[in-house]
C-alpha cells in the first residue's frame, strides 16, 4: 500500500482528511465536512439506544446533533460495557431535514492530514460507507463516506 503523505512537491491534488480512532482502528474523513469536535462528558443514553444509526440527539451550542454511534456499528462488537471514557463527537456542517446536524461518537480524534485521493485502495468488501483504505504515516486508515453514513 502506498503511502499518501509522502510529498513529491506537487500538493494540488491533495485533500485535508481529519484521522480518528475507533477501538484498536484509525478512519479518516474529508476534514472540510466537519465543522466541528466536541467532547462528550455523558455517553450512557447514546450507548442505551436500540440503533446504533440514529443513537440519540445531543444539544451544542444550541443546535440538535443527530447522533451515530460509530464504535457500536464499526467495533468488533457492540461493546458498551468497554466503552471509552472520554469520547469525542465529530459534528459535520450538514444538516438533516428537520434541520439537525449530524454528529458521529468516536473514540479519540487526531490531526487533519494532507492526502492523495488517487492512493486510495478499493475496500476490501462490497460497501457503500467506506470510500477505501489508504496509509498514513505507516497506519493504514479506512476512509469514511460521511454521505453515505448520512443517508
């Protein structure tokens, strides 16, 4: 797999990515779709709810953030009992038709990286959620598509 940060001098057909981590796994996402990262003090409700999909609404900022609990429809298992203790909430700059955001709960967040689109690989099964696997600084990352998550 070919790395996607390595600069060869030409950066114009590069995207910022914001990489972050569910359990032992980094995913990216294409950074201008975020608009922003709050922490989540208590994720018990959101870890409650019968759909992973459509966990809850939270408040921020006086905004209704429709949340998708992403460590329960990507981890290994459903686990909430080994939940984390300080998720973080990725909130993106689009909004469903009653007007909510939508907002992923995520382990941990890290840095927006550069990117080529074009090392992209195709994922290694048939799925619409995933645009494909790319390497980061020697991690291999799964990039996410927000639109199709959104749908």
């Amino acid at each position: 797999m070919g790395s996607a940060s390595n600069d060869d001098g030409g950066t114009d057909d590069r995207v910022s990515v914001l990489t972050f981590d569910l359990e032992e796994k980094r995913y990216c996402v294409r950074a201008e779709s975020v608009a922003s990262v709050l922490g989540v003090a208590d994720d018990d409700p959101l870890a409650a709810a019968d759909d992973p999909w459509n966990a809850g609404t939270l408040s921020a900022a006086g905004e209704r953030v429709r949340v998708v609990d992403l460590p329960r429809v990507f981890g290994s298992s459903f686990r909430t009992a080994a939940r984390v203790d300080d998720p973080k909430l990725l909130v993106f700059s689009v909004t469903d038709g009653d007007g909510r955001y939508y907002g992923w709960l995520v382990d941990d967040v890290d840095v927006t990286r550069r990117v080529r689109p074009a090392s992209l690989e195709a994922p290694h099964m048939a799925t619409t959620h995933v645009k494909g696997r790319l390497e980061i600084d020697g991690d291999e990352v799964v990039w996410l598509d927000e639109r199709t998550i959104h749908s």
